[in-house]
C-alpha cells in the first residue's frame, strides 16, 4: 500500500518506504533505495509540511554517509527522472 500511495504523490509514504528499505524491512537494507525514495517525499512534501521536508533532509544527510559519490549522484538522478503517477495525479 506505501508504494501505491508513493506513486499516487503521497509523500509521507515515500518518506515511509525509505526508511523501511532503510532498515531492512522490505528485504535486505537497501540504502540506495532508501535515498532514492527520500528524495522524492522532499521533493514531493507540499510546503506546508515542513517537518516532513525536514526529516527528509536528515534523511538524506544520513544517507549521505553510506552510499559512494556515484551512487548518491545516480540515485539523484532516478528520483528526479521519476513522478507520480500522471494518470491518477495530473497536477503532478
């Protein structure tokens, strides 16, 4: 359900699904994932959830730390490549 949520925009549940592919719960821990899906709730979090931008942006500085320059720049780039779902969500 998170990540149908995630592809409708919802991004508490993008923030959900990377901290649960930060912490294993989705297989094993995946912090590329977990980057990649971080980025997109800040992304994604309207203004007026400002603790949601916030936690990501922690997030992120964690992430920072277990992930290689190439991987952070690649992860960059899959988050911004990607947006919800066009069909459901047309304001995105």
């Amino acid at each position: 359900l998170y990540i149908q949520s995630a592809n409708l925009g919802w991004a508490e549940a993008m923030f959900n699904l990377a901290n649960m592919y930060g912490a294993g719960h989705l297989g094993e821990v995946n912090f590329y994932k977990a980057y990649v899906w971080c980025s997109r709730s800040g992304r994604y979090a309207e203004p007026r959830w400002r603790n949601l931008k916030e936690r990501s942006a922690q997030c992120l500085e964690y992430l920072n730390q277990k992930l290689s320059a190439v991987q952070i720049s690649s992860a960059k780039n899959e988050a911004k490549a990607w947006s919800p779902n066009q069909a459901i969500n047309p304001t995105r």
